[in-house]
C-alpha cells in the first residue's frame, strides 16, 4: 500500500473481511466473464437484475439465518415457514383483509415463532437442529392445511410488491438492499452485534462476563423468523399465489450463502454483506448453467461443489491460523513454517580459548 492510500482501504486489504469478499467478488467477476464470452448480453443489466429479483427472497433469509449462525445457532424451518406466511398473507387478502393488515399478521406470526424457538433453545436447552428439523415438517403440513393442498392466487393484490420500483429498483431488489444494509450495521456497529459474535465464540465465557446470552439468542431467532416471513411475502408476490411447497429448500441454500460468504457453523463469525454475496454467486452459478444450456441435471452437482469448495478453503484458512494447540492430521502442513533466527544470542557466544 503507498502512503497515499486512504487508511480505511489498507485496513479493509489486511482485514479479515477481505479474504472472504475479495474471492466472492472475483468468482462473480470470473462467472460473469465466461459466461458473457459464450452467450452474449449475460451482463446486460436486464439479466442481472432478474438474477437479483430470483435471489431476493433467499438473500433476505440468507440474511436471517446469518445472525444465527453467527451467534452459533441454526434454524431448519425457515423454508416452510417462508412457504407458510405466504399462504398465510394469501387467505387473509382472499377473506377480505386489507394487504395491511395481512403484512402486520405475517410478521408477527413471524416474531412469535421466532421468540418460541429461541425460549425453548435457552431454557430447555433442546439442540436447535432437531427442534427445527422438526418444525420444517410442522410449518410445511400447517401450510398444506391453510391452503387445501392448492396454491392461493393473489393477482390484483401485493402488486406494489411484486411490480413497484423505487430509484428503478424493483421492490423485492430494494427490500434485499435494506435488510443486507440495516443488518451489516446491526453487526458491526451496536452493543447487540457485538454481543452476537461473543456469544457465538463462547457462550461460556460470555456468559461468565456478564452478557445477556440467553436473550441475544432468543433476538436472533426472532431476527431470523422475521426476514423469514418478509421473504414469504416477497415469494408469495413474485409468483402471485400463496403456494405451500414455495419455500421447500430455502434452508439449506440460505445456509449455504452463508457459509459462502465466510461464516462457520460453529459460530462467532459471518457478516450478512458476506452472505449476500454468497447469494449471488449462487445466483449468477445458476443463471451461467441456464445460459449455456447445461442439463438440469447438473444443477445439484455444481451447487454441492461450489459449497464443498467453500467449506475445504474455509477449513484450511482456519488450520493455517488456528493457534489452539489442538491436534490436526494436516495441521503442521499447512501451517506456515516460522523463520528461525540464525544469529546467535548473546548468552550462546563463542568463548575464547
């Protein structure tokens, strides 16, 4: 860096968020590249931004469970609940309801089970992963059941929603832009972001400090469930209906993106600009293999590759600097050999005879 770089850029180069967005960026450069080479008007902002509007609804979700990755948590239903309030909105705007009130209904709902989840993690200490797994199944069948097994249509409702542009932005693009924004500050710059990654790095030790643990966690499930209705909303008026299976899947990509986007499951680190980036790589992964006519059947297998590359990168950076002391098969191998003083010291100085 010379001198007359500005100190906030040397220090986002030497940063630790630097090593994960730098990569994200230029595999997004790189995909777009290639592609554009084969099939023209791949980067024409048409296209980009139906890559965007495809991937709002999990970068919104994707947004969500990072807080609860971070604070070493994990929600499986977010999915089917996202599916779940999109039928939800659907019936209440089909019985009569104003899209208001509908909207306020859907997000409270969404805080509710958010806060249920985070009770039941805390004070009963249930592993979140079984809990959730369980509730996948649960807000799936509740949203067979409100729906008759059939999709609920919406056209003429939610268009501000689904058509409306702000800045000549679509709404569900601005919606991803606000969540990611508001969320990164959250992280970063209050008393509760803060709180987040201490208690994703020890929850003991937090704990032993003084933090309030168990209610940084219940606030991070409420977060996560929250975005997941948003994203309910947004799915369930970009495809005009309030269909039940929309959401199947969600979960996993979104968690995912966030490991993408520099995250680890065993908590205390992931930022939601990262997972947002994590989300369009995927996204732009999956535009490229519809551009240049790859097989469906191939979707899947690039998916999986693109995570397990991720999580080996993610696992060797972590080798590399890990300074625990505990033992690894590959660790003194990937471990940067320390320089050796070749000088004698002072105490070790030849003798004359």
């Amino acid at each position: 860096m010379s001198e007359r770089t500005p100190a906030w850029i040397g220090r986002f180069v030497r940063g630790e968020q630097a090593r994960v967005f730098i990569p994200l960026l230029l595999a997004i450069v790189g995909l777009a590249w290639y592609t554009e080479y084969y099939r023209d008007n791949f980067v024409a902002w048409t296209n980009l931004e139906n890559i965007l509007l495809q991937v709002s609804v999990l970068g919104i979700v994707a947004v969500g469970q990072t807080f609860l990755i971070a604070v070493g948590e994990l929600d499986l239903s977010v999915g089917t609940f996202a599916g779940f309030s999109a039928v939800l909105a659907a019936t209440q705007v089909v019985d009569g309801r104003s899209e208001f009130l509908s909207v306020v209904v859907v997000l409270i709902v969404g805080l509710l089970v958010g806060a249920m989840w985070g009770l039941i993690v805390t004070g009963l200490r249930v592993p979140s992963f079984i809990l959730t797994l369980g509730g996948l199944s649960v807000f799936q069948s509740l949203a067979l059941v409100r729906a008759e097994n059939s999709p609920v249509p919406v056209r003429g409702y939610f268009e501000w929603l689904r058509t409306g542009d702000l800045f000549g932005l679509r709404t569900p693009i601005v919606l991803l832009i606000v969540v990611a924004v508001v969320a990164s500050l959250t992280m970063r710059y209050t008393r509760f972001g803060r709180q987040v990654y201490a208690v994703g790095s020890s929850e003991e030790v937090s704990y032993l400090a003084g933090l309030p643990t168990a209610r940084t966690k219940i606030f991070c499930y409420m977060i996560s469930s929250a975005l997941a209705a948003v994203a309910g909303l947004v799915l369930m008026a970009r495809i005009g209906s309030g269909d039940p299976r929309s959401g199947g899947g969600l979960e996993l990509r979104a968690i995912a993106a966030v490991v993408l986007g520099g995250a680890t499951l065993a908590g205390g680190r992931g930022t939601p600009l990262g997972s947002v980036l994590g989300v369009f790589v995927l996204g732009i992964v999956q535009a490229a293999l519809t551009f240049l006519d790859v097989n469906d059947s191939w979707s899947d297998f690039v998916f999986g590759s693109v995570l397990i590359i991720a999580v080996l990168v993610t696992a060797v950076s972590d080798l590399r600097r890990d300074s625990s002391g505990k033992p690894s098969i590959l660790g003194p191998f990937l471990r940067r050999t320390p320089k050796l003083d070749t000088q004698p010291s002072s105490d070790q100085q030849p003798t004359e005879t």
